[in-house]
C-alpha cells in the first residue's frame, strides 16, 4: 500500500494522505541552518547545532507523536483548519504534502478556499521562509483570519526540558511592527536572537503560550483562534511563542500571498557589550537586513528557484539512465539527497534522534563521507579536518563531537577501536574523487590542542597503527568498547551474574579481538599503501604492506569457521559467530568486509562466505545481522543481547551492512545477486509496503526488524544511517562500477544480467564523462572493450587527463 508517489521532473515525492503510518519528514536547510518538517507540518528549527542553538520547541514522544511544528490556522466562518492538517485535524475536502529538495510545500483546501504553503531555508541565509498563498476558489467574498504559530526553545534544548525553575522565568520577547523576536538569553550572552516576521500588517501578535492557548488550551484549538482575536501577549517567562494574526479579504478567484520568516540573528562579534544601549533590547539591525531579503513574495519566489537551481546543478555531478526507473530514481535524486542530509546531521537530529544526545559521530561522519564527496569536496575536505582534529596522539580517537564546538566529547569519551581507520576510509574516498594529496600537508592537531599538531599525513600514520600495535592473543585487532557494532560489547564481563553491562567492566581488554577490524585493517590498509607510495614513502608502505599480508595470514588462521567469516574473540578468548555457539553462529559484518578486502579471494573464502550469507541470513525484506539471535541475555557480549530477538543488532535488518554485501557480491562477480542485496532494501523499491515498512520511502532507514520479531519488515530509525553512504557507494562505484581512483577514474559494472546496459554521466575533477554501458550477451560483470573518445583503451581504467573537459566512454561487457 502507497500513501503517495515519486514525482521524478520535479524531484519530490508527493503525500496524499496525512496519516502516514509514522510522520514522513523532510530536511530544510544545507548550510548552517536547518528545519526538520513532517508531512503535517511538525518539527523544529536549529542554527548549526540543534542541541545548544535550537530556536523552537519540539516535544518528542508527545501525544499524539507529532504534534509540535510551524503552523499556520485558518479560520474560515467558524471552521478552523491547518493546510497540513495537524494541528487542528480538521478533515480537509484536499491534501498534498510534495516533499522536494530542501523544501516542503503543503497543500490543503476547505470550503472552496485553498492554501499553499512553500517552507525552506533560503541559501546563504539563516532563516527558514513560509510562503502562505491564500485563494478564494468560491463565488463568494471570504474574510478569513490566519493566525501563525512558533513555540520558541530557550536555546539549549536539552536544559529547555528539564531546568524548569530557571526556564519559567528567563523568557523574554520584543515586539517591532510585525516581527517577533525571542529574545531569552540575550540578557546574558546578546549575541543572538530569533525573530519571526511576516511581511504585512499584523491586526494582532501573540508572544505567550497559555495567552494563545487558553488556560489548559492545547494547540489543536488554541483560545485566540477560536476567538478570531489575538491578545496582544508579552511573553514575560513561561513560553514564549510566536503568532501573527493577519485578516486577508478574498474576492471570488482572488489569491493573496504572505511572506513568513523564521530566522536566527548573530549580532557581530563587537556587539557582546557589556554595557548594553536601550536597556537591553536587541540590535535589530542584523534582523531586520535578513526580514528586507525577504520582503516581497517575489524575492522568496526568487530565493526558492535559487535552492532549486542548486540541487539540480549538484545532482548533475552524476546521472544515470537505464531501464530500471526506480534505479534511476534513486541513483539521481534520493540517494544523493539523503548522503547531504546525513553528512549535514551525522545522528544528531531527525524524529528518531532527539538533537540532544548524540553529536557528530567520528566513524559516522567518516563513511557519511563516501557518499558526500563528490557532491562539494570541499566541505569533505573541511569535514576531514575537523575529524581529525578530536583524535588523539595515540591514534585513537573521541567517539562523538559536538558540532557547534569542534570538541571531542569527553563523556563518551574513546575506544571504539574501529575509529581511526574510518579516518583512512574518508580521507581514501577525498582523495580519489578530488586528486587532492595537499590535505596530507595540513597542519591539524589531537584533541583540538594547537599544542598538540603534525601534519594530517601523520595523522592517518597513527590510525593504520593504532591497528597494527592494538592485537590481542590471535593476532587480530582489539576491539575495546566496540567495533562498527556499538553494541558487541565484549568488555563487558563480570563475576557477578545478573549485573547491567552498562555499569561495569573496562572498556578496553587485553583478550576480546574483532576479525571485522582485522577486514577494515587490510581494506583501507591498502589505501594507507597507496598514499605512502604517493607521498614517496616507499619504505614505510612496504612495512604496511607486510602488516596487511600478515594480518590477511591471520583472518584465514584464526577468524575463519570453516563456511563465513568469526566475528570475534571474547574476553574468555571464545569464538563469537561460530558454528560452535549456540545464538549468534554468524554474524554479517565479517562476511561484508573481509570480501570487500578480498581476504581468500583466491583461496574461494569469499564466494563460500556469500553463499553463507546467502542461506543463513537472508529474508525477503533484507538480510539480517547475524543468526540465530540471542535468545537471552548475554552480559559477556554487552548490549548487543539486550534487545528482542529480530530488533537492532540482534538480528535486525540492520540496513547499514547490506550494502557491504552488495558491494562483496561485486567482488565476487555475482551481480545478480548483489542487485537483489541493493533492491531488497531500497526505498523506491520497497514502495508498495508502505503499511509494512512504515517510514518514509524516499529515504533509508536504520533498520528493519528481522525475521525473528513480531513485526518483522517494520523500519524504524529513518534518515541518518550510514546506509545512505554505502549504497550510494555500492550502487554508484560496485554496481554500476564507475569508480574514482587514484589516478583515474574505473569502469567496472557488475550488474543483473537482465539489464542490457545504461548510460551514465559522472563529473570527476572537473571533467565530464559520457558513459555508455553496453551488456550484449547478458553477462554479470566483466569489461570486453572499453572506449575512451573512440580510442580502444587497455583495461578498464581512464587515467585522468585534465586537458579534457568532455570525455566519451564506451563499455561493451562480456
Ligand atoms: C544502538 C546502536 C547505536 C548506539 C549509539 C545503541 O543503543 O543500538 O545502534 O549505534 O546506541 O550510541
Ligand atoms: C548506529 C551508529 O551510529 C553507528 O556508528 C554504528 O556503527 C551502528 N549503529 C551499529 O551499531
């Protein structure tokens, strides 16, 4: 079942019903300031980080769930109704949500009365702008009322919901004409503010919550709506909000248009005063340039065509055309789409992330990379930087950053072992793309200490060797708290049964070892080899040589079952993912990376580990962790054994690693396989479950609940999961195999012999490639002849040559 359909020419995906099975949201913003917005119109704003800068209110988990956002009334006679249906409910004679590329229009009409709502964040400003269109479709004059409605957070979120002794009294507004501003903390810090403007007159205003809402009022039927009239509130503590009231007269077929702006004001840096002029009001100065870029309807309409013209030129970096129109759906507009929203919010902010809990991910923000950088290098460039600056001189690394700061986070603190060699995978992946080797020379410190700096290279030097020097009694690598799996706790041990695995045990321990750091450690090993070569550096990626061949030696000694890949030792030095264990015989992260790093390639490991994948981990929905699940809880394995049987870790479909199979049926020719890996999951494709899957079907989610769940094909988690990256990767570089190296750019499809070929355009250091894919005879993977500008080329590599700006490229499989 559908609750909508994609509308291809123009980018969206368009909702037709409002009740969704779970609120279907889309992102505002690409630069500093964002707005999550669902199909009913709930959500939030922030600038930069939405725990510490959250300019409004969102309550998660309320009831009902969703019901907090930027709304807008209308009170036609006395029928009361919100253009996204929510808050009101009122049933609407239509509805429409288009949910586009950094933008959400609503659509909604009532008694013959239509409004449009358009939301988005202008570039290169820190706003959000609502574009209201209003028109009379009736034979009668109407007087209608809109009333708007913000609720403002006091900033730093995570205190807004619970330091209420202090909150109750620290609110403060300021009324100007008709732009609202919140002003709390300003006393303190005057250096930033929210105001909320409309480009009208205003026949009244509303800045405090209960005053709007009436004694014991929700915002379902506020007070001052019903009564058609505004009471001109200044918020004084409490909570303040934002509302406009305007009175707009309609002829028969008249349509009239407002201009809201929601915006996030910096005053510059020589106005934290500490002697404030007027008493402490604010310098609207700031404020009210941003409200004149936005005064007309004409200047928004500009503003959106602008944010328009900007996704179709960053999306035009590659472009497919086949057959397969849910591939292309994919490949050209929402798997790019979601790779921006995830490198822009790593797992800080969406309706399954609070905004306050986690920051930037180390690891996260490492592979959102391999999907981002194509898209504007140079912020993956940046991005790099700022990583590399939370590690340590050890080569370890903070787990999480706070976005706003740059700053490891001390409580999370390090040791997840896996980390530094993200660093490599991300810094590998910039590389490749952009050619760009400088980045190895810049001078970068360890935990954001100036004091502390190298250059990056040796930054990456420390990572392949925190590897290397971290091995326990196998010879593989330790894992410390966790590896990629956060959950696979094998520090965790106790003496006293019974205990949580949260509140003891080291988090590093010289026995529990990861066979799938051992499978990074080889994958991205080769790329550190590579960049040594590049630097000169012959001797050294020699050693790293021997170390990958020593550590490959090792994985087939000690991390193979026999049929897959071990997924580890534990701190008793027991096997975990064996044929040998009673729960969680095999586990599918090894099997994804140990192929991608081709370990027993020759040997016939990595065929025989996909096949293994193949008859012990698959389901129609998609291929689950590992099996069987735990069926009770582990404290020796830590959290992973804390969740039901088919949820998260424990045997979820846990959407993030299926792509590494994919990628893994690539390696060992399997294309057939490897699309149905890639087509299980993907959104487009799974489309017609919507009353199943649940979450938004333009977007990846975390996970699916696995076989072994009640609910089993149930997503939950969407939008920021690595799985946006790594299919992108798998589908873009594995699939249809046009793949950045080093020193050019590779043309390897391994795709379903029912495809007979595509075209594809792909702009690679500023050099656009034509590609024309031919699969004649029906086969799977292989490179019969290659053409390059008419040229036969040897091999299946286009060494870079950037004399040209257009190269034609023509691929005969066989
Ligand atoms: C989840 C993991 C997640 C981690 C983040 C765990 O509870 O199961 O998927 O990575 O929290 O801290
Ligand atoms: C989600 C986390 O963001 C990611 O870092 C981790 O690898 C997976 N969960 C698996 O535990």
């Amino acid at each position: 079942m559908k609750f909508g359909h994609f509308d291809d020419a123009a980018k969206e995906y368009v909702i037709t019903s409002p009740k969704t099975p779970l609120p279907w949201i889309n992102y505002l913003g690409c630069e500093d300031f964002f707005s999550l917005v669902s199909n009913t119109c709930g959500g939030y704003s922030f600038y930069k980080d939405a725990k510490l800068l959250r300019l409004t209110r969102y309550r998660y988990n309320n009831i009902p769930y969703d019901s907090n956002g930027h709304y807008y009334y209308i009170k036609d006679g006395d029928t009361i109704w919100n253009p996204g249906w929510m808050p009101a409910k009122t049933e609407l004679d239509s509805y429409q949500c288009r949910h586009g590329l950094g933008y959400s229009v609503f659509e909604g009409s009532k008694n013959q009365l239509s409004a449009e709502l358009t939301m988005f964040v202008p570039m290169g400003n820190t706003c959000e702008i609502n574009k209201l269109t209003l028109t009379n479709h009736g034979s009668e004059h109407k007087e209608i009322s809109v009333f708007s409605y913000v609720e403002f957070c006091l900033w730093n979120a995570m205190d807004d919901m619970t330091n209420f002794q202090r909150n109750f009294s620290t609110g403060e507004v300021e009324i100007h004409g008709s732009a609202l501003y919140h002003k709390t903390e300003y006393r303190e810090r005057r250096n930033h503010y929210a105001v909320y403007a409309v480009n009208t007159q205003l026949a009244g205003f509303d800045t405090d919550r209960e005053s709007f809402l009436g004694a014991y009022g929700e915002n379902s039927a506020p007070e001052v709506v019903i009564n058609g009239t505004s009471k001109n509130s200044v918020a004084s503590g409490w909570s303040p909000i934002g509302s406009h009231h305007i009175k707009v007269s309609l002829a028969p077929g008249e349509s009239k248009s407002f201009v809201f702006v929601l915006g996030y004001v910096e005053n510059p840096v020589a106005e934290k005063w500490d002697g404030p002029a007027e008493n402490g009001c604010i310098n609207r100065k700031p404020a009210e340039e941003l409200l004149k870029r936005f005064d007309t309807t004409e200047k928004a309409d500009a503003a959106l065509a602008e944010l328009k013209e900007y996704w179709n030129n960053l999306l035009n970096h590659f472009t497919v055309s086949s057959s397969e129109e849910k591939l292309d759906r994919m490949v050209n507009i929402w798997h790019q789409y979601q790779c921006m929203v995830t490198f822009n919010m790593s797992r800080s902010a969406s309706y399954f992330e609070s905004g306050i809990g986690r920051g930037m991910g180390f690891r996260d923000s490492c592979q959102d990379l391999l999907g981002f950088v194509h898209l504007i290098p140079d912020r993956a460039r940046q991005r790099i930087l700022d990583i590399a600056s939370t590690q340590f001189v050890d080569g370890s690394a903070y787990h999480q950053y706070q976005p706003l700061t740059k700053k490891g986070n001390a409580d999370i603190g390090s040791g997840f072992n896996d980390d530094p060699l993200w660093l490599i995978a991300g810094t590998a992946a910039y590389i490749k793309e952009t050619g760009d080797y400088s980045i190895l020379d810049e001078i970068t410190p360890y935990d954001n200490d100036e004091s502390k700096s190298t250059d990056f290279m040796e930054h990456l030097r420390r990572s392949f060797n925190y590897t290397r020097t971290h091995l326990g009694p196998h010879g593989l690598p330790l894992i410390g708290r966790a590896d990629w799996n956060d959950c696979l706790n094998l520090n965790c041990f106790s003496e006293e049964p019974g205990e949580s695995f949260q509140t003891f045990g080291p988090s590093e321990g010289p026995n529990a070892e990861s066979v799938f750091i051992a499978g990074m450690f080889v994958k991205y090993g080769k790329d550190y080899v590579e960049i040594c070569k590049h630097k000169g550096l012959e001797e050294e990626a020699k050693e790293a040589e021997e170390a990958i061949v020593s550590m490959e030696k090792t994985v087939l000694d000690a991390g193979w079952d026999g049929e897959w890949f071990l997924r580890a030792y534990d701190h008793y030095k027991q096997k975990i993912g064996s044929k040998e264990c009673d729960d969680g015989k095999i586990f599918i992260e090894p099997q994804g990376f140990c192929v991608m790093a081709e370990i027993g390639l020759k040997e016939g490991n990595c065929l025989q580990a996909m096949q293994s994948v193949e008859k012990y981990l698959d389901t129609k929905y998609g291929i689950v962790l590992l099996q069987p699940p735990y069926h009770k809880y582990h404290v020796e394995l830590g959290e992973i054994s804390s969740y039901p049987p088919g949820y998260k870790e424990n045997a979820g479909i846990f959407c993030h690693n299926n792509p590494w199979i994919s990628i893994a049926e690539t390696v060992v020719g399997r294309g057939d396989r490897a699309w149905q890996v890639y087509t299980r999951t993907c959104p487009a494709y799974i489309e017609d479950i919507s009353e199943i899957h649940r979450t938004e079907p333009y977007v990846y989610s975390q996970m699916i609940a696995g076989k072994d769940a009640p609910n089993f094909g149930e997503a939950k988690n969407s939008w920021l999961t690595g799985t946006a990256a790594w299919t992108f990767l798998d589908v873009s570089q594995y699939i249809l195999g046009i793949r950045p190296d080093y020193d050019g750019l590779v043309i390897d499809p391994c795709i379903p012999s029912t495809l007979s070929g595509f075209t594809a355009k792909r702009d690679f250091r500023g050099v656009t490639y034509h590609i024309q894919v031919k699969n004649p005879n029906g086969v799977q993977k292989g490179v019969k002849v290659l053409t390059v500008d008419g040229a036969i080329a040897d091999g299946n590599m286009i060494p870079f040559d950037p004399s040209k700006k257009e190269v034609t490229v023509e691929v005969i499989m066989g």
